[in-house]
C-alpha cells in the first residue's frame, strides 16, 4: 500500500555519483526522518520512498532535475574580497547574507587581487545521483 503525503518515515540510505564515489551515508548514524511531502529530502528520493514497506530496499537514479537540479552559469558571482572577514580561499565554503535575511553558501572558485568568484549552484546540481534506499520504519501521519 502506498505511503501518502504527511507520513513521517525512517530510511537508511547510501548515496552515490557515477562514478561510483559514495557523497553521504547514513551507515553508523540513525536513520534518516522526514515527513512526504515536507519538501524535506529531494524530489525523487521521496518519490522512491513512497511504494515501500518497512524492510524493502530500493536503488534509484535520479537525474539532476529531480535533485539539486541543473548547474547554472548565472549562480557565479565576483565579490569584493574585502567584503570577507578572513582571506578567501579556493574551495572554501562560505556562509552569506541575502538582502531577505536568509542564509546562503557559496563555495569560492578563484581569489584575485580584488574580487573572489562565488559559485552559489550546490555541490551536487548537474549530477545524476544513485541511492540505495532501505526503508526501517513507518511512524505514521502528523
């Protein structure tokens, strides 16, 4: 029987990219919860857990769109480096304010003498990704 929207659900669950190298886990953790249709997980993870009972496992592949979606040029911006509290740094993950108050990550691309490119897209838009799905439990409506 189908689960439906405002169940909340336990899965154990192992992510990987194409080329086989593993993203997330939630090996030696508890079980990952959410509530369908809580927009709490990514499109097709929820939509893979939806025809499970407690015990079935699943491996699904879904395709950018129904996970962080596409990579996007426009999502590069140059900031000021002076507008950092530390020297930026390529690869490092930074924590920005939006004009609406919500919080943003950003991952720095290149540093040069007065700007840094930000890449705002998150680190799995654009990739196609493989879970093995497990589902322990189903604790019901909310």
């Amino acid at each position: 029987m189908p689960l439906y929207e405002g169940t909340t659900v336990r899965v154990h669950y192992r992510g990987t990219l194409n080329d086989g190298a593993e993203f997330d886990s939630s090996e030696g953790r508890d079980p990952l919860e959410f509530t369908l249709g809580a927009s709490q997980v990514i499109p097709g993870f929820e939509s893979a857990v939806v025809d499970l009972t407690p015990g079935d496992q699943v491996t699904v592949t879904i395709e950018a769109e129904n996970a962080y979606g596409p990579r996007l040029d426009d999502a590069m911006q140059n900031v000021p480096v002076s507008a950092f509290w530390e020297t930026p740094e390529p690869g490092m993950v930074v924590q920005l304010v939006a004009p609406d108050g919500s919080q943003l990550a950003a991952t720095v691309v290149e540093v040069g003498e007065e700007e840094a490119l930000l890449d705002f897209n998150h680190p799995l838009a654009g990739q196609a990704l493989t879970f093995d799905i497990t589902l322990v439990e189903v604790i019901g409506a909310n």
